[in-house]
C-alpha cells in the first residue's frame, strides 16, 4: 500500500506542480519520506534517515522535506519536534492535497500538518494513473474496522471505506492502455470490499473481480491482503471460475495457537483457518498459500508457538513474511504483559523461518521441468543478457530471451530451482 501511495505522491507532484525525479537526494529541491508505522524498527529507520537529511538542508536551506504516511498520522506535529528540519507533515489519506500544502509553505515558511482522514476525496482527486511496467497495484479499500490487538492500522489509516467499482475499473482500463497486464487489488482487509456498482448496489470483492476480468488486456489477477474472517465461499468459488486469478494466496493467519489469536481478537480458530484452506485446495489443487506471522506475543508460551509450528507444516505454507511481535503505542496488546525474553522470540523466529524456507525451496524444486506462465518484467539482474520475470505464485524466472518480450506473459519451462531464483527456457 506504502508503495502505491509513494507512485500517488509522484503521480501528483509531476501532473500538478511540474517536478521532475532527481537523480540523489543531493540534487534535490524536495525530499519526501514515506513513512511505515507497522512495527518500531520501520518508525526508528525514519528519524535516523531524516538526521541525514537535515545535512542536506544545512547546505542548502531551500530544500524542502517532507514526511508522509503512518507516521504522520500517528504522531501529527510530534514529528515536527523530534526531527526540526521538517516542514510538511501528511498522512495517507492527504497526500492529494500536497500542492496546497507546497503553495503554503512557499508562501508563508511555516511548517504544515495534515494528517486528517478525509477518505473519498483523495481518490477523487487524483491525476491519471501512470504505469510503470506490466503490474501495477490499485488500491480498491482502504483502512480497517478489524482492530487486531497488535496492530496500529486502523488508527493510521482510518476506517474501511471502499471505492466505488466504476472509478476502479476506469483506473485499470487506464493502465490497461498503458501495457499493464497484471493488477494487485490492494486494501488493509481487501475482502471486506463493499464498493457501489454501477447500479448502486454494494458490490462484493468477488464481484469487483469478475468485472475486472472482462477487461482483455489483465491478463493476472492478485488481492493483498485477505483477513481469513472476511475470506467467503463466493471468493473460494470464483477460484474455481476465473482462471485470471493467480494459483497463489496470501492470507495470514499469525499464529496456529487458538490462544494467541483470540489475544489478538483475530476472530477464527486454526481449525477454521485450516477448512477454509480445504475449501480453496478442492477447487484449486496446487494452490501456494503464504502468509504473515507474528512471533512471541504477549503470553505465547512454547506450546503456541509449536501449535503455529504445526499448521506450518500441516498448511505447508509457500515463501512469508514473519515478525518478532513489536508493541505499538495507543493499541490493546501493548498494555498486555509480556514477559518472554526477546532472545527466546528471536529463537522462535529463526525456527519458524528456517521451515518456510524448506517448504519454499520444496515449491521451487517441484517446478522444475514444469511449463510456467512467466511476466517478463526486466532485464536480469545478473546482467548477462537475460531477461527476468515472475511466475504466478512469485518466483522470479531468468532465462534467455530478447528484451522486446519485457511486459508480455511467456510460457517458460523451468530446469534450475535455485534458493531465491529460478532458470529456465523459453517455450513460447
Ligand atoms: N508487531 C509485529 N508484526 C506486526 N504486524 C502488524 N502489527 C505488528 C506488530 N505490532 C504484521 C502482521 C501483519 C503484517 C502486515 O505486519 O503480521 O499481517
Ligand atoms: Fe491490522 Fe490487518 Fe488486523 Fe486490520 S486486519 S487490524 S490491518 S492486522
């Protein structure tokens, strides 16, 4: 999401205030930070990254910085304090309204906030999107009522809210002219979609789907990220129909320990996690299914954290993202005690990743010898004259190919799983 409201940040500061990229932050007239809140470690980064700007500024004190995003809107003018060289402070929900903000300060040198939450009008106002390459994401909600006890979302990012089917489709048909072929539909709990039709009506994220499917062009499908409460049948089903969606699904289930979810108010058992994996793999053997784990929580005791061992490898989870828990100010589970040591957390962390890791290099070396759907995203980072791109469930492909193929769908045969890459041939 952070990274789609950077390109928003972009597309608005080209279209409607004339900048243009800079090559460094040394050549640049306005610096702007965007920010992460999810866990402390993201929020730190920013203030030591911002001591180096403040040199940049010491030479030359027309640059303008400015700090947008999570943080922002967590901390509002706070941010002003602790890091004195800032002058614009917006939240994600404002980062339309950065050209007044600009016009303000250029007017008058005082430091401007905006970290309110004004919801439709920033998608109303934005400029027409620009793509950059063959997948591009599209925010389709954004915020969440869900209120997981460790998690600062909802008070960064605002309560759901869901834009209207007509606007995204324009968006993508947009892109769609532009080359793209494949689209992420993006929201904090994306499935709890309930955007207005064309007729009014509130529409399902399934539903959204099948319309974005007519459009020839998209030829792949992705939704980030599935809260597994809001993760229905008629989702599931549509896995059975729509062959456009990917053979792959991120839906995190944080901890396998019923104990700990119901700690996190995740609102589903393990057990309930698990049918609705049944569900998806009868409709759609082969599936990759990763997910989001957060170790050490508040009262995890080594019997949770075996119990998230085993669905591990009961779900056989694909390649995921995993966390030492992280407290975060104002939410439920940092006034929880929490007497695990944080050498013990990390243990568990490197145990948990340790068996991702196999299972993920397992997934790899099955595809070996097997023909891949593969968009072609760049030349290889090897630079041997390669190209490279993604398969459905994520692996990146390099093979032999000319670099006329980069933003088209080609069918790869894989000979080589390697521990972050595949090779592989072209077929077609
Ligand atoms: N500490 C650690 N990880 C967290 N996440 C969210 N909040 C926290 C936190 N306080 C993780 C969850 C979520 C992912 C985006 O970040 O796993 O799914
Ligand atoms: Fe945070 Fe996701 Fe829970 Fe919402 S559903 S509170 S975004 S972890």
């Amino acid at each position: 999401m952070n990274e789609y409201d950077s390109a928003k940040i972009a597309d608005v500061l080209i279209d409607r205030c004339g900048y243009t990229k800079a090559e460094s932050a040394e050549e640049a007239t306005l610096l702007i930070v965007n920010t992460c809140s999810i866990r402390e470690n993201a929020r730190n980064k920013i203030f030591s990254g911002l001591g180096r700007w403040r040199k940049i500024k010491e030479e030359n004190p027309d640059v303008v910085i400015a700090v947008a995003g999570c943080v922002s809107s967590q901390e509002g003018e706070n941010v002003l304090k602790q890091a004195t060289q800032v002058d614009i402070v917006f939240g994600p929900q404002t980062l339309h309204r950065l050209p007044e903000m600009l016009a303000a300060y250029d007017q008058t040198h005082l430091s401007q906030v905006d970290v309110s939450f004004p919801e439709i009008e920033k998608f109303d106002s934005l400029p027409e999107p620009r793509a950059e390459g063959a997948t591009a994401f599209v925010s389709i909600m954004e915020g969440c009522n869900n209120f997981c006890t460790y998690c600062v979302v909802p008070y960064t990012r605002g309560r759901e809210w869901s834009r209207p089917q007509q606007d995204i489709l324009e968006e993508i048909t947009a892109l769609a002219k532009q080359g793209v072929k494949e689209v992420n539909l993006l929201g904090q709990n994306v499935n709890a979609y309930q955007g207005e039709d064309a007729n009014g009506e509130k529409s399902s994220i399934a539903q959204l789907i099948r319309e974005v499917a007519k459009i020839d062009a998209i030829k792949r499908i992705r939704f980030t990220t599935s809260h597994p409460k809001w993760f229905g049948d008629e989702l599931i089903q549509l896995f059975a129909e729509e062959p456009k969606l990917v053979n792959h699904l991120h839906l995190p289930v944080q901890s396998g320990s019923d104990n700990v979810l119901k700690m996190m108010k995740r609102k589903y058992t393990s057990a309930e996690y698990k049918e609705k994996v049944a569900k998806l793999r009868e409709v759609r053997p082969g599936i990759c299914i990763s997910s989001d784990f957060i170790v050490g929580f508040p009262g995890e005791t080594e019997e949770n954290f075996n119990e998230t061992m085993d669905l591990i490898k009961e779900i056989d989870f694909d390649q995921s993202f995993s966390f030492v828990y992280s407290p975060r100010p104002g939410t439920e589970a940092a006034k929880m005690e929490d007497d695990t040591e944080l050498e013990v957390k990390k243990n568990r962390l490197a145990l948990l990743q340790k068996q991702i890791s196999r299972q993920a290099g397992r997934v790899s070396a099955a595809m070996v010898g097997t023909e891949q759907m593969v968009l072609v995203h760049q030349e290889s980072k090897q630079k041997n004259g390669q190209i490279a791109g993604r398969t459905e469930n994520n692996r990146v492909v390099n093979f032999d190919g000319p670099v006329e193929l980069i933003g088209e769908l080609v069918k790869v045969r894989i000979t080589e799983a390697l521990p972050n890459s595949l090779r592989g041939e072209l077929i077609s």
